[in-house]
C-alpha cells in the first residue's frame, strides 16, 4: 500500500476513501479534519487509531510525538504518544479531535512546510 505523498493528498484520501489506501474511523477522521491545527499534520489511522504526524513519509526524527486518538468509541481515548499518559476520553469524535488540539505542543508545526 502506497502512502499518500504529502498532507493534504492524505486527508483527502480519507476523507473519500480511496480504495487502496489507509483507512480510518469516518467519525473520527471527519472530526479531526474539521480541527484547522489538526489539518496541518498527516494523519495516520493504524490499529485502531487516529495519529497526527509532523510530516509526510519519508519520515525522519521525531515526527510521531503528538497526542491521539484511539478510535472505536464512544469513549474516544486520547493519548500521548506512545501510550504514555492518557489526556481524557469524550463522548464525541468532536470532543476527541479538541482534546488533541487542546493538548498540542506550542511548538507543534509540520516539518515539511
């Protein structure tokens, strides 16, 4: 399965669900993108998860070290990176999406521009 090449192409195979591609939770995708900080970063469903990257593959360094979602809910459960610390649960896809936000570092900005 080829990776979509950067972030803007990536939301948009999800959010259309192109055959072939990674696919997500529609809920939880839809809430996500709906989050203006949440679409500067390329999104990442794996093993029943939403994860927000700082940058499109190839991937170098740190590019997987913001919080996400664990899909599947409700509750919607929102981790650190790596299931460090759990940040809470919502009721909502919604609710999940502005847990992310509201826990993104100040210095989370994309690598790839």
């Amino acid at each position: 399965m080829l990776e979509a090449p950067d972030i803007p192409t990536a939301w948009r195979q999800l959010l259309e669900r192109t055959p072939g591609t990674r696919q997500g939770d529609p809920l939880v995708v839809e809430a996500a993108h709906a989050q203006p900080r949440l679409r500067g970063f390329y999104p990442w469903p794996s093993h029943g998860t939403l994860k927000f990257l700082r940058s499109a593959p190839p991937w170098h360094g740190d590019h997987d070290d913001l919080p996400f979602i664990v899909c599947g809910g409700p509750p919607y459960k929102v981790y650190t990176s790596g299931y460090t610390s759990l940040l809470g649960e919502a009721a909502t896809p919604e609710g999940a999406a502005a847990v992310v936000v509201a826990h993104l570092p100040a210095d989370s900005a994309i690598l790839d521009g």
